[in-house]
C-alpha cells in the first residue's frame, strides 16, 4: 500500500534536475519534503502527481503506474504555486468545477473554511490576493477526496494568522479523517511539529529520508570554550559551526561518542529541524535560473 | 532628528487605507511593522519613501518634508516586492546604476554578499528566480547609503538557509554601520530578536507603537482548569483563548492582578512575538481585492 517512486530522473536538456530518486510514502501519514531553493522538490511533487513526466523512472500508486491512469490520479491532489484557475471563475464555481473532477468534494466543510478565513465565495479567483488565492487552494486541498495531497509552499503570502489557522485546520481535518500529506515548505520550523517523517532533496537526490524524531535524537549543539568543543567533538560528524570570540558551537548530526567525558565548560543542547535542515544543505551553490 | 510621519490619510476611491496615521522613527533603530494582509504597510512605506502620495499628511525627516525633495530621498531606501529593474540589465550594472543614482555604494560589500549568496553578477535581473530576486534586492538595500532602510517583505521566497544568512548580515551591518531598519514580514518568529520597537497596523490604524521588551513584559498565556483559568483571568485584557478537553489557556496582554492569588493548578507562562501578534489581531474580516 501506498506510493513508491522509483529510480525517477528528471532531465532538462542537458540539465540533471532529479538524479535516480527512490522514495515511499505510506497512507495516513504527514511528511515534510524540505530542500534548499531549485533542489528539485516541485519537480519530484509534479512528477507524483502525473503533470510532467520524468525521464526515467515510474511512481506507483499502490503498485499500480500512475501515469495517465485516471483511477489512481483521482487518489492525488497537488496545490502548487501555479495557478491554473480561469481568472473569470468565481470561487463557488471552482469548488464546483473540482467536485465534477474527482467526484466528491466536501462542501460543507470548505463553506466553513471559506468563513474562518474570510474569503467570500463570490469573488472571481483574478481578484484574489497572492495570499487569497493560496488560501482558495488550501480550502480545494483540504476538502477533496484524495488520499495523497501534496502541497508545495502552502503558506505564500499568509500572515501569521492565516497560517496558525491553517496548520490547525489540517491537524483537525487529519485527525477526523486520516489521509497522506506531503508538505513542501521552507518555513519549516512551522511544520516541525506536524510532520513525522522528512526527506529532504538536496541536488537532485534524497539527502535524508528519516522518521523526525529518529533525526532530532542524533542532532546536537555542543558549546563551550574553543579547544574544549574542538577536543569534545574530533571524530564525530560535524555538519556546522559558529563562533563567539573566545567560545565556540560545533553542531553534531550523529552517535557522540559516550566514552568520552564531558568536561563542565562544554555544554550540549539540541537542534530543531530548521536549524538541522540548515546545516545539512549550508554549502552555498550558485543556482539563479 | 528622524522621521516623522504626521496624519498620514490615503484612499483610493471611497476605500480608506489609511487613516491618520502619526508615527516617529529614531535614527539608528531596528523596527518592526507587523499587520494583516491588507492592513496598509505596504501602502505605508511607499508613502514614507514618496513612491505614492497621500490623500492628506506629510512625512519629515529631520522636520523637512521629503515629498519630492531629492535630498531627502537620497536618505531613504525602500526595498518591495515590486520588480522596477529592467530585466536585461546584469546584476552588476544595476550596481552601478544605484551607485549613480545615491552617489555611492558599498561594492566590495555587495561583491562579498553576491559570493555569499551564490549570486553571480553576470547574471540578468529577468532570468533570476524569486528568490535569487529578493537576494539582489537585499544586497542592494545593505550596500546604500541610505540612513534609513525600509525592507517590505524581505525574505519572500528565501529558503532557511538564505534567511538565516540575511538575518546574520544585517546585524553585522547594523553593528558596523548603524542606520535605522524598518522590516515588514509575516515571519515574525524569525525577526522577533533584532527589532526594537514594532508598529502594528491594523485596518490602515496603528494599533500598538511599543517597545518589544516593554510589550512582552505584559504578554501572557494563562493555562490550567477552565474554571480556574476563567476565576483568575476575570477582568484581565484576555486578548485569546485555547481549550483543551476541560483545560484552557487565556492570552492576557496587560498587567496581572498582583492582589489575586495564583491556584496551584494554574500556571502562568509567556507569550513571544508571533503569538501576541495573532492574539491581538485575530478579529477574521473579509478582505480579498
């Protein structure tokens, strides 16, 4: 059961935007698909949701190809960045248009959104802010009958309201009605707490592919005196560090080593996800395109 | 010394954006405008750098109106969302452009800033993603010469590592160089440690003008049984309220009543930025436009 992309390479031209990704997602559960900007993460969500085509590669759904199979695309929904509802349509017409789509919608419950969140189900979509128009697709993504939704920046343009609103709303919509989301965000210290498992995209490829709370346990901030953090920390897998003249942080992703003793000016503390997240994918490459 | 904006109006049509609006801004300080979507900062900080023109008002720096005074705009800096650069044009001419029009420019800064960032100065402004957009339009709002510095949704499309990095160079430049910031953004968790003092904007009204230590101090979430919760929070500023099955937390933004005593079940704890920013403007009005 479940999704299984498998050996998906994704070939712009020349360019090598996904390399041999492999990757499963189980039913009922909320993933965090993170990565640097340009990683590759709408490309692999376009991928599983059928809208363009991988070089090479297949994505199953519950070991049936997705591709072009009406079926099993009707269990996926994606809310991307792209808007491709007519500008003319009115709100009430596109929860319409997407009930005719996947053949069910929950009206009820996008009625009660569209409250909550202060969007009229009159206005024309082309008159929609950059932060109503994400709100109209949050509202289609909750309220469709997929299995699979995935949303890629489902926060753009929302203030922090409209975010706190949304995240519960989703943690309510799961637990009435469990299904699988997968969300792309980079304001991940906002999802660290909803989300249970990560993969995170960096180049092309898998970098991690990880249940959060196996990750959190290995990930440590060791402070102290320079050359008692350098001695405490030789040997372990450093993965950042930041200094304060005299003081020093090295960041630890991995086992530390509990033979050795901790003397009293080192200090050990944790990372959260984002600061994790940033100092697994920190090497700066140039990618404007 | 500053900027003073005096009973500031703007409308469009019959629609008031904003309303009598008086604010100071000191030199040499970080400060934060924080609103709703659609409450009128951005409108704000146009009128302030005299991109729009007000209906009624004035705005001073240093007690000289700064409406089409080029003298005064040499000191003023707006970095928006709006992409005003010809998309032909290579990073590295937009430099000097900005150089020509504010008689100076920090190029080494920039040049170390665009290695940073992985941003090649080759590169045409047009072919640049978002991100890599709002990264040329930071760089630039440090590298001015401007005393006054006014970042209108600074991190858009960013991911972490890239905020984080902005975050760290602003203070750094901030230490060297001091000049006041004014930054508006919806991420407010993230920026709730350099700024100083936050204007809230509400419905085109300044709704909190305070220092952030001052206002935190009287921020607080009361947790514990409802009718406990509810006995010592009576005649407080309950500002929001969460429940729990039979537990509940009350938001109380103002002092606490030092004469009731606190139930051992009851425990009071505190509210950072973001949380006190929703509690006090979570009032769900209709504005898509």
């Amino acid at each position: 059961m479940g999704i299984k992309v498998e050996r998906i390479t994704k070939k712009f031209g020349k360019k090598v935007i996904l390399a041999d990704i492999n990757l499963a997602l189980e039913p009922n559960r909320i993933y965090g698909l993170l990565g640097r900007n340009g990683a590759g993460k709408s490309t692999l969500l376009n991928i599983m949701s059928d809208r363009i085509f991988p070089t090479k590669g297949a994505v199953l759904l519950d070991d049936v190809p997705v591709h072009e199979n009406d079926a099993q695309l009707g269990k996926l929904y994606l809310m991307s960045e792209v808007n491709l509802y007519p500008k003319r349509s009115r709100v009430r017409e596109l929860f319409k248009t997407t009930k005719t789509m996947y053949g069910n919608f929950n009206e009820p419950y996008a009625e009660k959104l569209c409250g909550a969140f202060g969007l009229s189900q009159k206005a024309r979509f082309g008159q929609l802010s950059t932060g109503y128009r994400t709100i109209f697709k949050l509202i289609v993504a909750l309220c469709v009958p997929a299995d699979y939704v995935f949303l890629d920046e489902p926060i753009l343009g929302l203030d922090a309201n409209h975010r706190e609103l949304f995240y519960r709303e989703l943690m309510e919509s799961y637990g009435e009605h469990p299904r699988t989301f997968v969300i792309s965000t980079h304001i991940i210290e906002e999802v660290a707490n909803m989300i249970e498992h990560v993969f995170i995209v960096e180049n092309g490829k898998i970098l991690i592919d990880d249940d959060v709370d196996h990750m959190l346990a290995q990930a440590y901030l060791i402070t102290g005196p320079a050359d008692k953090v350098a001695a405490y920390t030789q040997g372990l897998n450093v993965i950042g560090t930041e200094s304060l003249g005299n003081l020093k942080g090295n960041y630890v992703f991995g086992e530390l080593n509990n033979d050795r003793e901790i003397p009293d000016t080192v200090q050990i503390s944790r990372m959260d996800l984002q600061k994790l997240f940033i100092h697994l994918t920190s090497e700066e490459v140039s990618h404007e395109d």
